[in-house]
C-alpha cells in the first residue's frame, strides 16, 4: 500500500516536472520569436550619406550619430561611396563595421547616390546627411519628434552651422526668375543688397524660430517615408545642386509642407567634396539652374538662362585676363582664366 502510494506520487512529481519543463521550453520559445521578430523591425531612422573622397570628414560624421539619435530610437546607416580615392570604404568598414556600405565603381553624383541609399532603405523616416556635417547630440531626436508631431510635414531641416559656428543661411523661398538670372553670379557680387536676395534668403523672418519655407539646403534633410513615396526619389538629371529646391517643389506641389526647426543643430563643413574641382563645380551648378528653369519656366527662358550665365563667365574670363595683363598675380590670374575657360566650353549643357 504504501509502495503504491510513493510510486504514484513519484509519478505526479514527474508529471509536474514534464509540465514545467514544457512551460518553459514555451515561454523560451515564445521570447525568442519575439526577439527574433524584433530584430526585424525596420528601424524608425535610416541616415542616409552619399560620400566622395572626404574620409576624414565622413568618420567624424559617423562618430556623432549615436549621441544625435540618443536613447529610444533605433537607426541604420548607409553610406553610399561614389569610387572615392582616398580609402573611405576601407575606413568605413574597419571602423564602423555596423554601417551598411555601398562602393560604386564611378561617381554617380549626389541624386543618384542618394537614390541607391533610398532604396535600400527600411527606416519609417529617412535622413538624407551630407557627410561633411556634424550633428549635435540630441539633433537627429528632435528632428524624429518634430516630423511625429506634425503629420501634414513631409520635410523638416535643423539649423545649419558652419564649422566656427556662424549660422549657415539654409532656408529659401522659391527662386523667381529674376533670382535665377542674378543669384551666386557677378550681379550679386557687384550688388550684394539688392531686396531680392533677402526676399530669396528668408533675411525678413528671423532664423531661431520654427518656421514652413519653400526649400531647405539638401545638406541635411528629414524626411517622412509617405512623402518619398508619394513624390519618388531625387531627379538624377541633376548630378548635383538643385535637387533638393526640386525635391521639396514636387513635394509642396503633391500637398506636403517643409519646415525649418531650428531647435536641432547641424554644423556642416561647407562644400568639402565639391571644392576639389573648382571648374567642375561652376558647370554642375549653373547647368542644373539651367535645368531646373527648363523644367519649371519652359525651353525659351532656360536657353536665356544660359546664354546670360556664359556671357557672365565671359565677363570674369576678361577681367581676369586684364588683371593678368597689367601683371596682378599672374599665377592666380592664369588659374582663373583656365577654369572659366573650361566651364565657357562645357555651355552648361
């Protein structure tokens, strides 16, 4: 009697032992298909940063990340490398192996690095960031939270910093066409304080407040998934400059807004990749003016553009061939006249 006794209650003791050890074979499972199933979550960010042959820039720009996203929100970065000489995908990938790297084996411009890294890209809000910035610890949160809090934003942009800190002039109005005929040209450096350059340059709104503009510079641009997908991804016909005034056009014409948010601090190291090819710099920006008023204003205005822009050039290839004549540093001089040279002979086509 008593052997049955302590038999049967050795076999409930094991039952029980079977049921707890099912129990938690269960819930193990359970928690690892939940942290399986996390893992693969998309990110609420992805950075997104073309890059060519500005390595250093790029690592201090990778270094800053983590603190600019801070705590609760999760992030991917991918860096898009457009055949950089300088060792920035060995770099990359040694020091931030977390990092996503795409090596292209020719420069593919700022547009269609951008779109490679758009498309690759899983985050609900996506950042375009040049790679010669530095955000502040906390920029990338605030600009996450200010697209959360308002729905009918597409675009927000922090404040621009250059590296000594001065304030970076980055909100615009739409250019008119008189904008287009004299802005960055020598009617601006003779008359630098013409009203439509402040009128362009937001100069009657002050800078430390929220604000909605027309167009944000592209070197730092937040942008809600639901806005890229309804407007696509940058036009590649401009390798680069103008893209972002086209890509927040088409964004306000589809119905979304962009806004400044001056709240988030972004210094930005001005122009690093494109100061290494000085004549190649004048071409793209002038030729993608060119473009842009082809696609806003019609053929006849863009061919005036650009007939007037090279005329312009011309201006300074005399000036500077003058100066070269009555012996003003010569050397500078021969310079100058070689890279107008070259940008008269592109036509900015």
């Amino acid at each position: 009697m008593c052997s049955d006794l302590e038999s049967g209650y050795k076999s409930m003791a094991q039952d029980e032992a079977h049921e707890r050890d099912a129990l938690e074979w269960a819930e193990a499972m359970i928690e690892d298909f939940q942290s399986e199933g996390d893992s693969h979550l998309p990110p609420n960010i992805s950075i997104l940063i073309v890059s060519w042959n500005v390595r250093d820039l790029l690592l201090r720009c990778l270094a800053a990340l983590p603190a600019a996203v801070g705590e609760g929100l999760t992030f991917e970065t991918i860096v898009v490398d457009n055949a950089s000489s300088d060792g920035t995908v060995e770099a990359v990938r040694e020091r931030h192996p977390e990092v996503r790297v795409i090596a292209n084996r020719e420069n593919r411009g700022f547009t269609g690095g951008n779109n490679q890294a758009l498309a690759a890209a899983h985050g609900d809000f996506l950042f375009l960031l040049n790679p010669d910035t530095e955000p502040h610890p906390g920029s990338i949160a605030e600009l996450h939270h200010f697209l959360s809090e308002h729905p009918q934003v597409g675009i927000v942009g922090p404040k621009l910093r250059f590296g000594d800190g001065g304030i970076q002039p980055s909100r615009r109005r739409f250019p008119t066409l008189a904008t287009l005929f004299t802005e960055s040209t020598i009617i601006q450096q003779w008359f630098p304080g013409l009203p439509l350059f402040g009128r362009y340059y937001l100069a009657d709104v002050p800078d430390d407040v929220p604000q909605q503009v027309d167009w944000l510079v592209g070197a730092a641009l937040f942008v809600r998934r639901q806005a890229y997908e309804d407007i696509g991804g940058l036009d590649e016909g401009f390798f680069m400059y103008s893209e972002e005034l086209d890509w927040c056009k088409r964004a306000v014409d589809a119905g979304w807004q962009v806004q400044y948010d001056p709240a988030a601090e972004i210094i930005h190291h001005e122009g690093k990749s494109s100061e290494q090819v000085v004549a190649a710099r004048h071409i793209r920006f002038f030729s993608s003016r060119v473009r842009y008023t082809r696609k806003y204003h019609g053929n006849c205005w863009a061919e005036a553009l650009r007939w007037w822009l090279l005329a312009t050039f011309g201006v300074q290839w005399l000036r500077e061939g003058l100066k070269w004549l009555v012996g003003h540093k010569r050397p500078l001089r021969v310079e100058r006249m070689r890279e107008y040279g070259k940008v008269l002979r592109s036509g900015l086509r």
